[in-house]
C-alpha cells in the first residue's frame, strides 16, 4: 500500500495483463491490509513456531493450520493475522511470474511432479485456461471472490488479435 498524504491518495501496487507494475486506486478498508504469501513454517527457540512471507516479515505465534504457499491477511497497524486462505483448487490466485505475469483466475488443477516444480492449471474469468509453476502464483481470495480489489480488465489477458479489435473499434468510436 502506497499513499500520498498531500493529495490524500492511496494505492496498491499490482501487475498488469502485460506484466508491468502499475498503481491501482483503493479506498477505506483496503488501505488497512495487505496480503502476504507465506514461505515456510518453522519452529524457534524453545518450541515457537513462526512464519516467514515473500515480503521478509517474521511472525511468531501463527495459527497452526497456515502452512507453506497460503495467504494471510496483515494488519498494518497491528502486524497481526487478521485472516489467511488456504492455497487450495477452486481459489483466485494472481500469477506473479513468468510470461502469465499479472493474469488473474482461479485454480483448477494441482500437479504435483517429484523432484521437479509443481504445476498449477489457473482458469480466467474469460474461460482461458493456462499453466505455470507453484512458485508463481499468488492467492488473493477465497472462491471466485478477490479480497483487494483489481484494475479494469479484471486480470484478463487478450490475445493478439482480440487487443487489435479492441484497439480499432476505440479508433471507429472517436
């Protein structure tokens, strides 16, 4: 979460269908969380189990049933766990590597490969379907419903063909 005292802005930054970084607007109770993935579950001194995220925090003292690859939901002000998804099939993920960068869906296959990287099959909200590792995807909400909100296109990614009718039908419009 980024924001601008002066003009009293706030912003959340997320990728685009073409995997650049891009400020997307928020309001009231987004400004309040962010989602972090989590990277390990371990145990410290003396028995305390902890939690490292993709952002470099440390918590200590996490609920038992968050593991590797889920999601919690921070509180800024606190550093607290508010809440966390499970990374489970049938979830919304965001994919934030490789060439799918910035596409949202939802999950609808697992494959697990021994010694290799773990494949996840994501279907958009357009009925795309595509592939890519474990380490690339990012879960943002449970169900179909996303917990922050997302930038027009909704994470949809347009193929070559459907970008260029899009572009000459806005060129026909003005």
């Amino acid at each position: 979460v980024v924001s601008i005292p002066k003009t009293n802005e706030d912003f959340r930054l997320l990728y685009d269908t073409k995997g650049r970084f891009r400020l997307h607007a928020i309001t009231g109770d987004e400004t309040k969380f962010k989602l972090c993935k989590v990277r390990s579950v371990q145990f410290g001194q003396k028995g305390i189990p902890y939690l490292n995220t993709y952002d470099g925090r440390t918590i200590r003292y996490p609920d038992p049933l968050i593991k590797a690859n889920d999601t919690i939901k921070l509180d800024l002000e606190s550093n607290k766990i508010v809440d966390f998804i499970k990374f489970d099939v049938g979830n919304v993920v965001m994919v934030t590597g490789g060439r799918n960068r910035g596409r949202v869906g939802v999950i609808k296959n697992r494959e697990k490969h021994k010694g290799s990287f773990e494949t996840i099959h994501v279907q958009d909200a357009a009925g795309h379907e595509f592939a890519t590792r474990l380490g690339n995807v990012f879960t943002i909400g449970k169900g179909t419903k996303p917990w922050v909100s997302l930038p027009k296109g909704k994470g949809i990614k347009l193929s070559i063909i459907e970008e260029a009718r899009k572009r000459l039908a806005a060129q026909a419009a003005a």
